[in-house]
C-alpha cells in the first residue's frame, strides 16, 4: 500500500488500474467529494516506460515516468488512497461492488472504473522488457521524434506498424519494416501506399528478429535471415509493433459487453452496459486507434464524472448502517429464507 492512512474497506468508486485514466478518475472523483481508492500494482500504465513525451500539452518535453509521478503526486494530493495490489476478481451485489485483491484484500465501492489498460504484445527476447526505453520502444507515435536521422526497424505486419513505419520514416534517416509473413495483414491501403513510396524504408519480408544486441541498450538486432549479405543490423532502435491485448478478464467477469476486438464497449460518458460500472483508457473503444496519454486522462474524467452521478442516484449503496449494503442484503435473504 502505497499511502499511509488506514484504508477504509468501503469507497465511493474503487479505480482498477494506476495509470494516467486511473489517476485522473481519482483526482475528479474526490474534487467531487466523492471517495475513491486506487488499486493497481503496475505504476503509470504504459506512459511510465514509454521514455521521452513529446506530445502531452504543457510539457515540451517529459519522461513518461516523471509525468505519471505527477499524475500520482496530484491525486496523493487529494488524500487518495493507492494501493499497489492487483485486482484479482471483483462481483456485484446489488450495486455494490466487492473486489479481491491479489494479497487477498477487500474493498467495496459504490460504483467501479475499470482502467487496466492493455498489455503490449512483445517479441519475448532477452533484454526487451530492460531495455524499454533505452532503444526498445512499443509506441511509435510516442518516440519517433526521437529517432531523427537515425537507422530504426519496425516490427510488425498489422496497419499498426504499417503506420508506425510511415512516421518514423518522417524522422529517421533509414527504417526497416520487418514482417514474418509474404505480405501484410490488412493494413489500410493508403497507408501502404505512402509507405511504399517512401524512398528511406527498405521492406524485410518472411523474416523475424530473434535476437536484440548491446552493452546498456541496444546497438543491433539479429535476424533468422540475411539482410544485405549479414544477419545483423545495427540500429539505433526498434519499434515492436504486433498489437496489444486488453486486459478485459475484470470486465468479462463482470459481464461487461465488450467488442471484436475485447475492448470494453463504452458510451460517450464512459458507461457500460452494466450498471455502476465505467471504463477509461486503453481498455476501451472509446478512442479508436488513439491510444494516448491526453486520450486515457480525458476519458479517466469522464468516467468519475459519470460515476459521481451515478452515486448521486443511487446513495448508500454499500453503507450498512443505511439499507445494507449488497453483500448485507444477501445475508438477509439467506436468513430469512
């Protein structure tokens, strides 16, 4: 647990997930004077390691880590408590939420926002994850700017590296777009179609990288074939690009809707189609392909601004010495049956 106080079992709205939607929806729940908790182990969601920022309004430039450190600092700021301990599972009692955490901790909240994010798809290399950052990026519309005039690659076959390469080849001086397959999969026909005429992007088909090179970073990945009479090019960094997953298990279980593609199905106030449960951030379909920062942090608002609603309508929800909460009603039923 990351604050000092005693956290009381019971909340208004309990955040799953302590990134930038997370720490938004905190920071708005309690400037509503509603009472949030955080529970999340991983710090600052993907922004935190994405490096240098480039992109997130104020700042000309910041460390991932350090702009979700400020992220926190803003909501520690407002007494909020953060606990860093996954949620293993969460049910719903008559609108009032009780959730496990993986220590085996509980709370209960009125009202939930899921905001877990995605997990990225990795190419599951030594020194990938340490290297994060130091020439190892999984966010080409985060680090591109930072490639320029040098040699990159991009991993990938999906319209996600398609477009990936097609930036960063506005920046670096040569970009390898490497891809297993013959061709690739389904990207957007414009988007190929500028990258093919791109004069610095050189196409490495039905080829993989299986090995990542350097001393504190990294200086050249290996592939399963040669590329110019070598298996080994010297870059200055790759972009993993192979998609992402959401981590949507929470929300399953809680028989959130969610679409194709397992993103949770939101409406413009960031509701589900369960009552009392909201979702922000990469998680969603809130924002399309834009999986951002700004985009996380605005629908992070959204969603306590809904949830403080929500509360509104329905008072008391888990307080016992009110109603009763969910879980109390249950006992009830069962005895007076």
């Amino acid at each position: 647990m990351s604050d000092n106080r005693t956290p009381n079992p019971t909340y208004d709205v309990l955040i799953a997930g302590q990134g930038a939607a997370g720490y938004a929806a905190a920071m708005y729940a309690a400037r509503y004077q509603i009472d949030p908790i955080i529970l999340g182990a991983t710090f600052g969601g993907e922004t935190a390691t994405g490096g240098l920022i480039e992109n997130y309004p104020g700042y000309v430039g910041i460390d991932g880590f350090d702009l979700m450190m400020n992220f926190k600092a803003q909501a520690e700021n407002y007494d909020v408590p953060i606990i860093d301990e996954n949620v293993a599972s969460i049910t719903n009692n008559g609108h009032c939420f009780q959730a496990t955490t993986t220590d085996g901790n509980q709370f209960q909240a009125s009202t939930v926002i899921l905001a877990v994010g995605r997990e990225r798809r990795k190419l599951g290399l030594p020194n990938e994850e340490e290297w994060t950052g130091r020439g190892v990026s999984f966010c080409s519309t985060c680090d591109a700017p930072l490639h320029r005039d040098n040699i990159v690659a991009t991993v990938g076959g999906g319209d996600a590296a398609v477009k990936g390469a097609l930036l960063l080849s506005k920046y670096a001086r040569q970009v390898y777009i490497i891809y297993r397959g013959e061709k690739f999969w389904r990207p957007e026909a414009v988007n190929l179609k500028a990258l093919e005429a791109s004069p610095n992007v050189t196409f490495v088909m039905q080829t993989n990288v299986i090995g990542l090179k350097g001393d504190s970073g990294l200086e050249s990945i290996v592939l399963d074939k040669e590329v110019a009479g070598s298996n080994e090019l010297v870059v200055d960094g790759i972009f993993v690009e192979i998609g992402a997953d959401p981590l949507s298990e929470l929300a399953k279980r809680l028989g959130v809707a969610l679409n194709d593609q397992d993103e949770v199905i939101v409406d413009k106030f960031m509701r589900t189609n369960v009552h009392g449960v909201f979702a922000a951030g990469d998680l969603t379909d809130a924002s399309g392909d834009l999986k951002q920062t700004i985009t996380a942090a605005a629908q992070g608002s959204i969603a306590a601004t809904s949830a403080y609603a929500d509360i509104t309508e329905h008072p008391n929800a888990c307080d016992i010495s009110a109603t009763g909460s969910g879980l109390e009603q249950e006992r009830i039923k069962a005895t007076q049956a």
